[in-house]
C-alpha cells in the first residue's frame, strides 16, 4: 500500500514538474523577452575634418526599461593621419564618456564598438556627439602643428549606428500607454501593429478606421515603414503586439464582443476599450450607431487627446467635444523659446524646422531676423555667420568686434526658393580663433549665441495646381480633410485595404488635425454624390465604375476590356506591360471644376497595391511628381506631366493684397483717406457753387 502511495506521488510529482514550464511560458508576455532598436546614422555619409562635431539623435521611448546602449561606427580616417596626435570622442547629451585615436592602419578603414553608460540616457530624444581633433603627420622640428583642413579627415558610414538593448515595460497607463506602443517606432518597425476592421466593411467603419489611421501615423515617427489597414482574420493578426479593431458592435468577434463593457448603452454611446492588454492587447473601438462610431474615429484622430487617457476605458455620446483646433499658420515664427549656445571652433551649425501644411509655398517679403551674440576674441577677419535655407544659403555677415555683445542679421526670404511644406533654417557660425595655430582649442572656446528674439516673418500662399509634386493637396488643405469621397471597387481584397491604407498612412502624416470630412462610396455612386469633392477611386477598369466611366479622360487609357493600359504621347506601353503596371492619375474631377481625382488604379489590385506605395511614407515621395506615374513590379518607377504647362500663374493684385494682412491695412487706411479727401472736395465745391447762385439771386 504504502508502494502505491510512493507511486502515485511520484507521478503526481512528475507531472507538476512538467507542467511548471508551461505554467511559466504562459505566464511570457508578448514583449517581455529583451529586444534591439538600432538606429543607423542618418542622412548620406558624413565627415569630420580637423577640428569638428557631428550629432547623431536617437530616441528612448517612455516603455522601454533599457539593458544596454552600444555604439557602433564604421569609420575610414585619412591614410596620412597622425596617430599619435589625433583623437575622437563620443558624448552622450552632452557629458563625454569615451576616447580613442583612429589608426591609419587597413588602408584607415576600422570598425569600433563602444557600449555607452545608461545612465547618461533619458526619455525621448538623445544626442550623440562625435568630436574629432584630427591632424596630419608633421616634420618634428615644426614649432606648432598647421592642419589641413581637406587632409585631416574622418568619413563615418552610414552602416555606422546606435543600438538599446531593452525590455518593454507592462502596460500599466490605459488607453494612452497602449496608443504610445501602437505607432511606437519599434512596434512599427518590426511590423507588429495593426488597424483592422471587419471583413466587407461598411463606409461608416471605414470613415472612423482612416481617422484613427492618420492620427496613428502622424505619431510614427519613421519614413519608411507603414501602419497596415486590413480584415481582422486570424492570419492578418499574426506576429501582431498592437491591434486596433474599429468595428460596429454587430461584427465583433464573440470572444472581443464578450470583453466589452456593457455599462453605456451602445445605441447612444461609442466604446473605446482596451481589453486582452496582459496577454494580446486590443484597442476595440465600437457602437451600435454609426455617427457614434465615426466621432470615436475622430477621437482617436487625435493624438492629444488619446494621450489624457490613462483608463481602459473610454465612452463618447453626442455631447462628447472630439474636434482638434485648427492647426494655426502663424506668420511669426520664433526659432527657439530659451536661445542656444554653440561652443567650439571653426564651423558650428544650429537647424531651426519650420512646419507649414504641405499645400502652403513661401510668397513675397518674408524676412529673417536673427538677433545672436559672440566671444570678442575671434579673428574677426575671418569670422562670420551663414543663413541657409533647406541648406542652400540666403545671407551671410562678418563678425565684428564692436557688435560682439548685441549683433542683429536681417535677410529676405528668397522666392526663387520655391519652398512649401515643412522646411529647415540653418544658422552656421564660422568662428576663428586669433593666432590659433599655436592656440590649444577647447569645446568651450570660442562660443555664439543665438537668442530668444530670433525669429521668421512668414508670408504664404495656397499651391493648388494639380499636380502630385503639390500632394497631398488637393485631399488636404491647410493641414484638414478637404471634402474627400473614396470610390471603392466592388471586391475588397487585402491589396485593396493595403492600398487604402497606404493613402491614408501620408495623408494622416500630413494633417493637421482630425476635422474635415471622409466619405466612402462604392463603384455605383450617383455622379451628384461626386459633385464639389475630391475623390481617390481605387481599382480596375472591370472593378471600379468610375474608373470605367472616366476611362476617356485618364492620362494612361485602358483598352475596350479593361486587359491592359494602352500606349499614349509619352510612352509606348507593350501589351503585356501594361497589364503588369499600376498608375496613379491627378486629373481635374470630371463632375465639377475645380476639384481633383486622384485614380490609384491597374489590370489587378496587386498592381495598383504597389504603386499605391509611392505614397504611402517620405521614402518613395520624392519619385513620385507631374500628374501620371507608372510603377512596375521591378520597381521602375517613371512619372510624366500631362496638363499644359501654363507656368507660376501670377496673382492679381488684389489676391497679393488680401494674402498681406499688413498691406491690405494699409490700402484700406489709404482708400478711407481718399475718399475723405474726394467728399470733402465735393462737399467744398457744392458750397461753392450755392454761393454762386445766391449772388445771382440777388
């Protein structure tokens, strides 16, 4: 007896014991295992050159506990390099924490991995510094060492980066924690976000699913990699850490539909809930009404007020306020609120980023005013400061030993520039030391200053030619929704969504607020439901009505069957081809003047899917100009200007004068003072000509 009670306890045993490494994979959250961020340097290659800095920026997200940061560069020094003399350090915001001399050795070209203190690290953006101190080799009987500038070099790659080594913190702050991680760049980067709506999704699911969409991406901070918009399906959710369902309550899944809160009745009431947030979190946003749904959509368009919830939960009704403040265009803008010092030698750059909605250009008489200061022992000779504008330059000025405490510099903008959209101001300060070829430098000498009463007179204008160097206008204007209708086609397959949800991942970059207005149609709208809007039509020739209707009047034609895309005045399009390519065509909309269509369209939607992609983030923009771009699936992309090129239509007079708020006082002060002027005349002159008559009454 006692045998068989040792048996069965050592089977019990066993079975416990198998049963603890279960137990504990199960008890593993999505996020718990340690992962990388790697962030490369950015930009094209760069270089040191005898004494100077440049800053790489990283950031730590607010939910990472971090383990370890590493630095990684990929560096080629010049062959003739004193090795013994220069040297290069690294700090981390600003405090130094490592040093080494590059060596000429493998022809300079080296590799170097440096793990940086933690500590040094804070929440948000950090900066890297590289300061090189580089010199060539020199005869030793030389009393003080002259660099050459052009010999003394260090080119870092851009295969150089910054890795963190970190955990994900447990989501602890509701609504706005998960939102956070939702368009978090490592959440995004690895592809593990999702938008999903139902299967077949209605306009109304739409509408709220691309305002939550646009303000996700506007919190995405990478240029190249997108939020996907797709059916909740068990594939889609795959590999998934982030789901947003946006959803009426009748197509939820059971197991969701179960989670949500049924404190609020659905019929007067939108739900935002975060459920499943220990194990596979989904943001559910859901109602029985669907103007219910779309103003929860709207909610979620907005960053600012998604990060004020720190509950799971969240209800919207008819008086809940969702609408963002119009995103302002100031025509003052002030370059920093504290004022910043640039400390060091030679060349020392600040860059100042103006934002303005991408359809607005810079028009007449904007001016630069930059007030700055500086140390008063340069070589004033040779000193002097540089305005430049998305790096070409506006104006310099010398430095001066009188002005040194107080010195203002005063440019125009130049409308040559053509600039619109987002842009940057570079102040360079080229400071030269007195007698410096025997003068020991120091990061701390010489310095400049740039103050707080710095600033940018702005005068703008619309861009509102249709072409897609302007887009996203004509779909955006000044940062809203500018009357959008999206014609679907009549089957709605995952290269659809995608597709859907590339033109809404940059157009959502590009708002600025979450008002403004989305309608969804299918392919049978009636043309009046077209009229004074803007329409993106999505589809095929056999799929989509209004592609069809308008086959006439696209730039790249299809053939009486829809098979293929026929050759036209700019390019000869072989039969085969032109059933592999996908176009996006900017026309004049065909139902009312002075609206756009926007046609995202080919033979089959994995065609359009990828054309689609060329607006879809920053990384293909640049590719994408004129009004008609052809895309193959070998990645050739070609673009064409088809309307006519009538040139820069000039304002008129009276349009310059209503754009200036200035000008336009002053004409209307003017116009009240001649007018005084005349009546008084006339007032004058009838006096005159009563006393006239009087005399020769009597």
């Amino acid at each position: 007896m006692m045998k068989k009670q040792i048996m069965i306890g050592l089977i019990c045993l066993s079975l416990f014991l198998v049963q603890i490494p279960a137990a504990l994979a199960a008890a593993v959250l999505p996020g718990d295992a340690t992962m990388t961020y790697e962030t490369s340097f950015t930009g094209s290659e760069i270089s040191l050159t005898g004494t100077s800095s440049q800053q790489q920026y990283f950031t730590v997200m607010d939910y990472w506990n971090v383990d370890a940061v590493n630095i990684r560069l990929h560096f080629q020094v010049s062959q003739i390099n004193a090795d013994q003399q220069s040297s290069v350090t690294l700090s981390l915001n600003g405090i130094p924490f490592y040093s080494f001399r590059p060596s000429a050795e493998n022809n300079g070209e080296q590799s170097l991995s440096v793990p940086a203190p933690k500590g040094f690290l804070k929440e948000g953006s950090n900066t890297l510094s590289i300061h090189g101190n580089l010199k060539t080799d020199t005869e030793d009987y030389q009393l003080c060492s002259v660099d050459n500038t052009q010999d003394s070099w260090l080119h870092l790659f851009n295969t150089s980066n910054i890795s963190v080594k970190y955990a994900p913190k447990a989501i602890t702050g509701g609504i706005a924690d998960f939102s956070a991680r939702f368009s978090g760049m490592d959440t995004v980067k690895r592809g593990q976000s999702l938008l999903a709506v139902p299967e077949n999704a209605t306009g109304s699911e739409l509408e709220s699913a691309t305002y939550a969409l646009s303000g996700f991406a506007k919190g995405n901070t990478l240029n190249d990699k997108t939020i996907p918009l797709l059916p909740y399906r068990e594939d889609t959710l795959k590999d998934k850490r982030a789901v947003v369902l946006v959803a009426m309550y009748d197509q939820l899944p059971a197991t969701l539909k179960n989670l949500v809160s049924t404190t609020a009745d659905l019929s007067t009431h939108a739900v935002i809930q975060l459920v499943n947030k220990d194990s596979s979190p989904v943001l559910v946003v859901t109602s029985r009404d669907e103007s219910l749904l779309i103003k929860a959509g709207r909610f979620m368009a907005s960053g600012e007020l998604l990060s004020q919830i720190r509950e799971d939960l969240k209800l919207v009704d008819d008086a809940t306020d969702v609408a963002d403040p119009a995103p302002p265009i100031s025509s003052n803008v002030t370059f920093t609120e504290t004022g910043d010092k640039l400390t060091g030698p030679n060349h020392q750059e600040q860059t100042y980023f103006v934002s303005l909605p991408s359809n607005r250009s810079i028009a007449d008489d904007g001016k630069i005013s930059l007030d700055f200061r500086y140390a008063g022992n340069l070589d004033f000779e040779r000193s002097l400061v540089t305005v430049s504008i998305n790096n070409t330059p506006v104006g310099s000025k010398k430095l001066t030993k009188e002005l040194a405490n107080g010195d203002v510099l005063t440019l125009d903008v130049p409308q040559s520039l053509n600039i619109s959209g987002n842009f940057s101001v570079t102040v360079a300060f080229d400071l030269e030391m007195a007698n410096a070829i025997c003068t020991p430098n120091t990061e701390q000498m010489p310095w400049a200053y740039v103050s707080k009463e710095s600033m940018m007179r702005l005068n703008t204008k619309d861009r509102t030619e249709l072409l897609l160097s302007n887009y996203p206008y004509p779909f955006l204007r000044d940062g809203i929704f500018n009357r959008v209708a999206v014609v679907l086609p009549q089957e709605m397959d995952d290269y659809a969504y995608q597709s859907l949800g590339n033109i809404f991942n940059m157009l959502g970059q590009y708002a600025g607020g979450n008002t403004g207005d989305i309608h969804y149609y299918s392919d049978d709208v009636a043309a009046d439901n077209l009229k004074d809007n803007n329409i993106i039509a999505i589809g095929t020739y056999k799929n989509n009505k209004v592609i069809r209707d308008n086959n006439d009047k696209l730039f790249f034609k299809y053939n009486k069957d829809g098979s293929t895309l026929l050759s036209n005045e700019k390019i000869a399009i072989e039969e085969q081809y032109g059933a592999g390519i996908g176009t996006l065509q900017l026309l004049d909309s065909p139902y009312e003047s002075g609206r756009g269509l926007l046609a995202v369209t080919a033979v089959s939607s994995e065609s359009y899917y990828l054309v689609s992609k060329l607006i879809a983030s920053e990384k293909d923009r640049w590719k994408v100009y004129g009004d008609g771009v052809v895309a193959d699936k070998d990645g050739q992309v070609n673009a064409y200007r088809f309307k006519t090129l009538s040139g820069e239509a000039k304002e008129s007079t009276v349009a310059q004068i209503i754009e200036r708020s200035d000008v336009l006082g002053f004409v209307v002060a003017a116009v009240l003072m001649i007018t005084l002027v005349i009546v008084s005349l006339l007032l004058l002159l009838r006096k005159h000509m009563k006393k006239r008559g009087d005399k020769r009454e009597t």
